[in-house]
C-alpha cells in the first residue's frame, strides 16, 4: 500500500524612521526579497544569501547567510524563534533571530518546500508543503516531520501548494483550518486533514441542505496563482492575498474579497500586533501600509549592517 493510502484512512511609522536621506535603495532591495515575516516588532526581509532585521528601537541589521532563504514563518508567542525554508531544498531553525541557523528537516523528504507556516495556535507545530509530494507537519518544532495530506486536487489535477496560512478560527470539527494557496486558487483544509475544501461562508452548507441558495460569495480571481496569504493574529478573519493583479483582501475569512491595490505582489507580510499594518515587495519595491493596502509608501533598506 501507499503511503498516502494509508495515511488517507486516518511600517509607516517605522517605515518614516528608516527612510535614509542619501540612500533610496527600496527598488533594488525590493526586486531582490524573496520573503518577508514578522518576528515580534521586527520585520525579517531575505534576499539572497542575506537577512535584514529591521525594528524602530534597533535600528537595521544586516545579516549575511550561508543559504537562501525562499519562506519564514514565525508565531507571535514565541519571538526570536524562526523557521525557514532554503534553496534548493530544506528547513532551518533559529533560535535567535536569524543570527544562526541549525537544521530542521529530519524526516523530510529532500525535496523542494513550496509554503510554510505554523499553527496559529500552537508555535511548536509547522506545517510544510513540499513540491511534488503534499502537506507534512512538524509538532516539536522541527525535530521530527510526518505526511498528513495531499496535495489539494483542483481542475483536474494535483496542484503545488504555493502559500499557507494558519487561519486562528473554528472549523466546527474541533480544529482550525489551514488556507493554501495555488497556481489554481484558493483551497483549505481543517487540521484534521480530512479533505481540501473550497472556502464558503459558513451557513453556506446548511443551506444546501435546506435546498435553499446559498449566500453570494465573491471569490479571489480564477486562473491567477495565489503566491502569498498573510494575516495577523489579531484578527484572523482578516486575510489579505498577494496576486499579479495586486493585493486583495477579505474581511470574512476568505470568502469575499476586492482589491486593495494594483501591482504584482512577490512578498507580503502583516504585523501580527496591526491588522492594517502590512509590509509588501510590490512591482518591485519594497512598500510599507498603515492603512490595510489602501496605500503604499517605499521602505527603504539600505544594504549593509547600520547597527
């Protein structure tokens, strides 16, 4: 038998401070990050083979790296520790911010990891998508890593999952649920991995029952790949998606959304203490929002260690 046969049957404020009057580097440091997060107050940036850690009480700090960084993810209750995904393959883990990386992955396929997050609930479980293979989970903390899911099946076919987010709300199943994004749209998954499902309000299957039409709905783009979902803690309904066509945002739980602003997006991160705080690499630039992606300013990060 198969393994999954088996397993199917169980900052405009800090952005104003760190605006350097001789240096304007926001276009070149944007169109080279390939992820942002949030650790605590500090913005975390990676480019290639280089981290910034960028916070208004320390300043900017520069930190070269041995290996690319492509994902992080980290969780407000326990600040200072990071996950990572690195090209070409693997996961690390820090314990101090980024300064020093140890390995994650044992247990792991090797095998490119496409999307990574941690549980909302819980910062010592991850969850990482691997490319070709589907969703596995980590509940210490990366020590260890079993298969959970497939990958979600939309359109006719298996498709990478490119984005996840760990959604802080009830799924009525005794869980919460994950939202994944796609290069075919939008899908999620109770934590108890029982299906992928499509996001739908939820009064949206009683009303089926009833025979009755469900509520309208108006849905992220079809055929755009959904590249980045981010939110913060603070208000889990509120879930914001990085498009070519833009930002988007949702205020109940993904199941309307409309544009908040024009431009590709290739890094989106939300400050887990403001929902409406959110940081993007937008048509190239590296951008700050105060207002929910209403409006953008440039943040700019110079290169090299001002700390």
């Amino acid at each position: 038998m198969s393994r999954r046969r088996v397993l199917s049957g169980g900052l405009a404020a800090i952005g104003a401070t760190l605006i350097l009057p001789h240096a304007s580097l926001a276009t070149t440091t944007g169109a080279a990050v390939r992820a942002l997060h949030y650790d605590g107050d500090a913005l975390v940036a990676a480019s290639k083979r280089k981290l910034w850690r960028v916070s208004a009480p320390s300043g900017i700090q520069h930190i070269p790296l041995e290996r690319s960084l492509t994902a992080i993810t980290s969780h407000p209750e326990t600040p200072g520790t990071l996950f990572a995904a690195v090209d070409p393959v693997g996961l690390m883990r820090s314990r101090d911010g980024g300064r020093t990386w140890a390995d994650a992955s044992a247990g792991l396929p090797a095998t490119r990891v496409t999307a990574l997050t941690q549980a909302a609930l819980e910062p010592d479980m991850l969850y990482a998508a691997l490319a070709n293979d589907g969703l596995w989970r980590s509940q210490d903390a990366g020590e260890s890593w079993e298969f959970v899911m497939d990958r979600p099946y939309l359109d006719g076919a298996e498709r990478e999952v490119l984005t996840l987010v760990s959604v802080g709300n009830p799924t009525g199943m005794g869980g919460i649920w994950l939202y994944a994004g796609t290069d075919a749209g939008l899908t999620r998954v109770p934590d108890c991995f029982c299906r992928w499902q499509d996001v739908t309000a939820d009064d949206a299957m009683d009303a089926l029952a009833a025979g009755k039409t469900p509520p309208p709905a108006k849905p992220l783009p079809e055929d755009q790949p959904i590249t980045h979902l981010a939110l913060s803690p603070k208000a889990p309904e509120r879930l914001y998606a990085g498009l070519a066509t833009g930002l988007w945002t949702s205020t109940d739980a993904g199941v309307n959304w409309t544009r908040a602003a024009a431009g590709k997006i290739d890094a989106l991160a939300v400050d887990p203490a403001d929902p409406e705080h959110l940081v993007a690499v937008r048509d190239g630039t590296l951008s700050v929002s105060r207002d929910g992606g209403l409006t953008f300013d440039p943040l700019n990060i110079p290169q090299g260690d001002q700390t």
